[in-house]
C-alpha cells in the first residue's frame, strides 16, 4: 500500500516537472499532474490484476477521456492536457529492456520485449484514437 | 467586414507558424486558418499543412488569389504559446478584437523567449530523479538523476539551431545519459544504473510526436500522421542508440 502511495507521488512530482518543462499553462499544471497519477494508478493496478497490455490501454484510456473533458471545460487544446499526463505510461522501461537485451546479444528476449513494448505502445495508439475519434463525434465542429 | 487580403494573409501565416512550430497538431493549424478566415467572410480559404510546411490560398472576392508558402525548420515544444494562439483565433472568430491587434498579439507570442531558461534545466533535472525514483530508484540514484538531466538539458540546448536538430540531441543524450549512469556505477557499487538511465530517457521520449501522429492520423491528416510517426521512431531509437552503444562498450570493457 505504502509503496503504490509513494509510486503516486513520484508520479505526480514527475509529470508536475514535466508539464513545467514543456511550458504547460500555469492554471492546468495541477489537473494535469492528477490526471497523470491516476493514470498511473490504473495502469498499474489493471496490468497486475489483468494484463500489461490492457493496463496500458486503459491507463491510456483514462489520460485521453479527462484530456477531452478538461480541453472542454478550459476551452484550450486537448494535446495540453493529454501530452504531459501520458508520459509515465509511455514504455520506457520496455523500450530500455528491448536494447539492453540487444546489447548482451541476448537477441531472444530482446524480439521478446520489443514484441511486447510495440504490442504496448499498439495499444495506447488504438485507445488515444478511439477517445479522439469519439470526441470528434461529440463536438460538431466546434473548435478546440 | 472587409479587411485586406494582406493583412489577414500575414496573421494566418503567423498564427500556423506558431502552432505548428510549438508542437500543435498539423490539423489545428488549418482549422485555425479556415476559422479565421471563415470569422472575415472570405470567399475562398484552403489550407494544407504538413509538419514540415504549409501551403494558404485566399480568395477574398473570388476572383483573385494570394497564395502563401512557409516552410517550419524549427520545431521545438511550447505548449503555452499553442493555447495563446488558439485563444488569439478564438477572440478573432468572435470579433472581439481587429485584425491589427491580432497580429500584434501574434507578433509578441512568436518573439516572446522562453521565461527562465535556468529553471527549465532544474525541472528537467528533478522531472528524471523523480522518474528515476518511480522506476525504482533511492536516494543516490535520484540525484545521479538530478545531476544528469540537468546536464542532459543544458547539453542538448546547444543543438537547437541545428538542421537535424532531435537525432543529435537525442543520440548525444543518450549517449550522455549512460556514461553518466555507468560511470557512477563503476566507482559506486550501490547504484543500480537502470533506473538512472530509465528515469532520465523517459522525458526525452517522443510523447508529442506519438500524440500528435495518432491526433492527425484519425482526422484523416495521413501525411502529417505518418511523418510524425517518423520522427517519434526516429527520436526514441536514436535514445536507444545512444545509450545501447555506451553499454555495450561498458560491458566490452568489462566494467560490470
């Protein structure tokens, strides 16, 4: 328990920082840091109790849904909001893991991981795209 | 409201220049040349924007043409002046402000320099030791982490004016990133160097570009899409190179 709190924090402290470096709005910094450790949260929760794969679609999934809403309500670009807060779910350690596996010539595990860390980024693609497209559905062309 | 077909060329030039020079999707850019020109009854506005470019043709009478043609080279993220604009296009759509205003407000977000480039090294060095620390990391790990990204960022300032500006400055960074990390664990048998290197890789990944590609591709923007998706391939295994090439002659060199 104690360590999926610390995590959250990490997270937040790790996104917050991120958002600063890319210039974020100063008056979505907050939302977009919470956004991001509970993304977080549900990435993790879901690939230990499910699957990595999903947890990654779902994570990302949630990311993209409050990414819309809060490009609704502040009337800003929805890419403020989605881009900082998705990036502790981007597999940097798969991406890691798949070189450092080259590097040992271990070239079986490393086609292993990669495998996987493209199935995993796949399907961040497919559930960015399937909250984007709904939006787009939603909006009739009002700008945002 | 008649306005001159030069005027309003320059403030639709400026506004996508901005958007698609700061990291916006290349579909916002000519949504926000068809709404502005939409918001002065233009006749005949049609746009094509590419990441690397963009291509206006305005008709205000029907009759006559001005064509515009701007190539972007620089491209870097700030996602402040991305919602400026858009704010900018907002209040022109509304009439709430005159085209000169407009483009005086434009003038001031494209020159204005990022505020404090001091600060931005620390945030990108406290970004990677908290990465560091989520990706299993300690205390010593967290300021190894500190130390390099800030050194990473100050590093890869020096290559933004160049041509082939994100291969450089990720190869350099990785490279950077896994000497600093081997390094330190040569002399320090404590450190564990995976999650130095996971922790300041992961705000150099290409999160926009993987945003951005997937945006614009759903909106049928499959050039924009696909070039994207170019470059985020080409960012994260250029890191990859980077930091492979350095472990890999840690590990020739025997030193772990």
């Amino acid at each position: 328990m104690t360590d999926i709190l610390l995590d959250l924090i990490y997270c937040f402290a790790a996104s917050l920082f991120f958002a600063l470096i890319m210039n974020t709005p100063k008056n979505t910094l907050m939302h977009t840091s919470i956004v991001a450790s509970i993304g977080y949260l549900i990435y993790l929760s879901c690939s230990a109790q499910l699957n990595t794969t999903l947890g990654f679609f779902a994570g990302t999934t949630f990311v993209a849904m409050m990414g819309e809403i809060f490009a609704r309500r502040f009337k800003m670009p929805a890419t403020i909001f989605i881009f900082p807060a998705i990036i502790p779910i981007v597999p940097g350690l798969g991406l890691y893991e798949t070189m450092l596996a080259f590097v040992q010539n271990d070239i079986l595990s490393a086609l292993e991981i990669g495998a996987d860390t493209i199935f995993n980024i796949v399907s961040m693609a497919i559930a960015m795209a399937l909250v984007s497209a709904a939006a787009i559905k939603m909006k009739s062309g009002k700008m945002n | 409201m008649e306005v001159s077909a030069n005027n309003l060329l320059k403030v639709i030039k400026l506004a996508a220049q901005i958007i698609l020079e700061n990291g916006g999707e290349t579909y916002r850019a000519e949504e926000t040349i068809k709404f502005i020109g939409r918001a002065f009854n233009i006749k005949e506005i049609e746009s094509i924007a590419t990441p690397t470019g963009f291509y206006i043709t305005v008709s205000s009478d029907g009759n006559e043409n001005n064509t515009l043609v701007k190539r972007i080279r620089k491209r870097t993220i700030d996602l402040h002046k991305i919602n400026d604009v858009n704010q900018v296009s907002r209040q022109l759509s509304e009439h709430s402000i005159t085209l000169d205003e407009a483009l005086e407000k434009l003038q001031e977000i494209y020159e204005r320099k990022e505020s404090g480039i001091r600060y931005n090294v620390l945030y990108a060095g406290l970004s990677s030791a908290f990465f560091a620390l989520l990706f299993g990391g300690h205390v010593l790990e967290f300021f190894t982490a500190l130390i390099t990204g800030i050194i990473v960022s100050m590093v890869s300032r020096r290559f933004e004016n160049l041509q082939s500006y994100q291969f450089f400055s990720s190869i350099f960074s990785g490279l950077i990133i896994a000497c600093i990390a081997v390094f330190v664990t040569f002399f320090s048998k404590m450190v564990n160097y995976n999650s130095i290197i996971v922790g300041c890789m992961m705000p150099l990944l290409p999160g926009l570009a993987m945003t951005n590609a997937i945006r614009d591709t759903i909106r049928g923007d499959l050039i924009s899409g696909i070039a994207r998706a170019t470059e985020a391939l080409l960012v994260a295994s250029s890191l990859a190179a980077g930091t492979g090439v350095t472990i890999y002659m840690a590990y020739t060199m025997g030193l772990f």
